[in-house]
C-alpha cells in the first residue's frame, strides 16, 4: 500500500478509539469519527482496482486468498485486518442502530476482502436471524463453523467455535429440531462447561418439551 496515502498506525488508533465509543454506546459517533475514515482512506489507496486486495486477520488467510488470485489470473495484496474489520464494526454499529439493511451491505463488503473470516459471517447470520431467515442464517453459521479452525482470528478459535455453533443450535431449536439443538448445546458445555449461553438454552429445550408434553395429554 502507498505509504504517503495510508498511515498505519493512523487507522489502527482509529479502530481502537472507534470500539472504545461502540462499547460506550455511542454506535454512530464511532462510525462518523473513525470507521469511515479509515474506509475513505483505504479505499483512495486503492480506487484504481488494478489489484485485488484482501484484509486478513490470519496468516492462512494470505496463503489461500494468493492461491485463490493466482488461479484467477489476478494480480492480489494482503493487508492487515485494518480495513476489513473497520468495515466489520461500521457494520455492526449499523445494526445496532436497527439499520440491517445498511449493516447488511457494509458485511458484505467486509467479507469481499476477507471471504473466510468466520467473525463476518458470523455477524452477517445474526442479522438473517434477527429477521428470522433461517436458512440463509443456518447457511453462514454452518461455513463460520467450518473456517473457524484455520481462519479465525489468533487465540480467538474457541469463541468463534462456540458462537458458531451457539447460532447453529438456535436455529435448530427456532425450527423444532431440539434433539440436534440440545446434542451442540451439550458439546458446548463438553469443551467449556463455564458456556452461560449453552446452560440457558438447555433449560429452554426442557421447558419446551414440558410444555408439549402438557399439550399431549
């Protein structure tokens, strides 16, 4: 990346300063004042297009996103996390403030510079489960899954898998698959028997079948 057009360390105190203000609350301030700059700068650096650029979080992610340009015939560069996971934020930040639709594009554009970063994914499923879309949420919580092992971010591999797989029982509990929902929920606990999330969906399925228990009789 041309050095005179992005100061690294510039757009990194940026993402720092704009999760501070997500944290606090402050989901639109942390949009205007930083994730917007950073993706302003990113994208002036590269508003050309003659090179496909990635934003990885993972080493991995460099060697299968090259392989991937090089079959292609394309010319590709890897960059940090920076721009990616500003893209990430605003997103999120957008969905806090109820705008899916907008949450939705950003997340989009996100995973266009990091196809396998399971966090993305990840968020772009919470939002078809907010609007109960099943099958597309079931769809991205199944591939978080699956790239989570080679693709999350370092040291973030058991949360990620947790999360993922927190969204897959969901669904299947949403839908009337409890059997399936309750066997993830107790592999959940196998691996961290401190998952909150896990522990109050169980009880949820033991209503559940109590109640429809009720209902036969």
């Amino acid at each position: 990346m041309p050095s005179d057009k992005v100061d690294h360390e510039e757009m990194r105190h940026l993402i720092r300063e704009g999760l501070q203000m997500l944290q606090s609350g402050q989901p639109r301030q942390a949009i205007d004042t930083d994730f917007d700059k950073i993706i302003a700068a990113y994208e002036a650096a590269y508003k050309d297009g003659k090179v496909q650029v990635y934003s990885i979080a993972n080493p991995a992610e460099a060697l299968a996103y090259m392989a991937m340009a090089a079959k292609d015939g394309k010319h590709a560069v890897a960059l940090d996390d920076t721009w990616a996971y500003a893209l990430y934020f605003k997103g999120y930040a957008l969905v806090e403030m109820s705008d899916l639709a907008g949450g939705e594009a950003v997340l989009q554009q996100a995973q266009a510079l990091a196809p396998f970063n399971p966090q993305i994914m990840m968020e772009r499923a919470n939002i078809h489960k907010l609007r109960k879309e099943w099958p597309q949420a079931m769809e991205l919580y199944q591939a978080a899954a699956a790239f989570v092992s080679g693709f999350a971010r370092p040291g973030l591999e058991a949360d990620m898998e947790a999360k993922a797989n927190h969204g897959i029982a969901y669904i299947d509990s949403e839908t009337g698959k409890l059997d399936e929902a309750e066997a993830i929920y107790k592999k959940c606990l196998e691996k961290n028997p401190q998952d909150g999330y896990a522990k109050n969906e169980l009880q949820y399925i033991a209503g559940q079948r109590a109640k429809q228990a009720r209902q036969a009789q």
